[in-house]
C-alpha cells in the first residue's frame, strides 16, 4: 500500500475537525479531543473564506466542526468536548459526583450566556455601538473575581485536578485577559492568573495552540495524534 493509499486509510477512521486557531470555541473542541487522547484529521480555516467542504457539512459556518468517521457531524465546542470525553477519559475531567455535574454545567452555562455576552461588547465595541464596553468589562469581572475566589484554596476551579468546567472556561479567559492585557495584570485577581498561566504555559495548551497553515482540497491529511 502507497503512502497515499496508507494516509486515506488513516483518514478514513479519523475524525475531521474544522478549526480556527483563535477561537475559544475551537480551542475548546481541540482541547477535549487531546484530553480524551483521540486523534483526528485537523482542517485550519479562514474564517472570511470558508472552504464549501466544511458549509456542506454544517451550513450554519462557525468552528469548530467534528465529522465521525460515520458520517456524524457535531457542531458545538461543548458537544464536541462531551463527545470526546464519553468516548475515553483518561484523566477524568467528566467523570464526576451529580453534584459535580450541577457544578461544571452551572459555571459553563454563565460562562456561555453571561460572560460571553460580556467578552463581546467589550472586546469588539464597534459592534455594539449603543452599549458601554467598560460596563460589561465590570460585568465579566465580578464573574472573574467570583472564580478568583473559588480558585484561592484550589489548583482547579472543582478542586486538586482538572475538569470539563476548567477546560471550558478557560479560552474564554484567556480571550479576555488580552483585551487590554496591562490592566488586566493590574487587577487583584492572584488565582485566577495563576489558574490561568499555568493552563497557558502548559504542554496541552501549546499543543493545540500550533500554527498551521489554511487547509484547502487536495491536501495532505495533517493528523493530529491522540
């Protein structure tokens, strides 16, 4: 078997994830699958050009996408870290008490809705004329300074090790604290930095963080290991 026929093969069995670098959704999608340690097939996109592959599949245009094998596709970063993670779960970021569960769902709900809306009209004024972006800097803050506290006798927002909700939340985060990184550093919020420099400086998070170029048909398949 050529190595051509040998990649199809591979490719065949893996799934395909539409991505983009920067997107705290992709970055999520891409840290569920290397935390449950499943490979796949990474297709980078350029968002002001979206190859038609990836609209057919999901018209509805955003990353992250995840086509299975079987022809499943999930559209969702959250579906997409649930997918993975009920495949295999190593280190147990989903395996949790119901309380935990009431937990994780909780703080990513709020992340999702609350401080999302937040991030938006502070990061990105221009589209939300009408609105004050320092207001919603505040209001994403109290959240930020409530997870601040949770964070004060933990490693991880549930305790010693790690869960879905840390994984999560922290793209977001991460997002957020660049917006206007020096005033950012200047606020007393010691866990929260230190709970979210360790995630940036981490092998996982610079893993999935690699710069690749735009994929485009007829490329080599770029495999991504679990």
């Amino acid at each position: 078997m050529s190595d051509i026929e040998t990649a199809s093969v591979m490719k065949a069995q893996m799934p395909i994830l539409y991505s983009f670098r920067r997107c705290p959704y992709a970055i999520r999608a891409r840290l569920g699958l290397a935390s449950a340690g499943i490979g796949y097939v990474l297709r980078e996109v350029v968002l002001r050009d979206k190859p038609a592959e990836m609209l057919k599949v999901s018209p509805k245009g955003t990353v992250p996408v995840l086509v299975l094998p079987d022809g499943q596709v999930i559209d969702e970063s959250l579906d997409i870290m649930k997918w993975a993670l009920e495949e295999q779960d190593p280190e147990g970021l989903y395996t949790l008490s119901d309380a935990q569960y009431e937990k994780v769902d909780a703080l990513i709900v709020r992340n999702d809705t609350v401080f999302k809306a937040s991030l938006d009209r502070y990061k990105y004024p221009g589209r939300f004329e009408s609105e004050d972006p320092l207001e919603h800097r505040e209001k994403a803050s109290e959240i930020l300074r409530e997870l601040d506290g949770m964070l004060a006798g933990n490693l991880w927002l549930l305790g010693d090790y790690p869960t879905l909700a840390d994984m999560a939340l922290l793209p977001f985060v991460r997002q957020f604290s660049f917006v206007d990184r020096e005033w950012f550093l200047g606020e007393p919020w010691p866990h929260l930095m230190r709970w979210l420099e360790d995630f940036l400086e981490s092998e996982r998070f610079q893993a999935v963080m690699a710069r690749n170029s735009p994929w485009k048909p007829g490329d080599e398949p770029l495999f991504m290991p679990g």
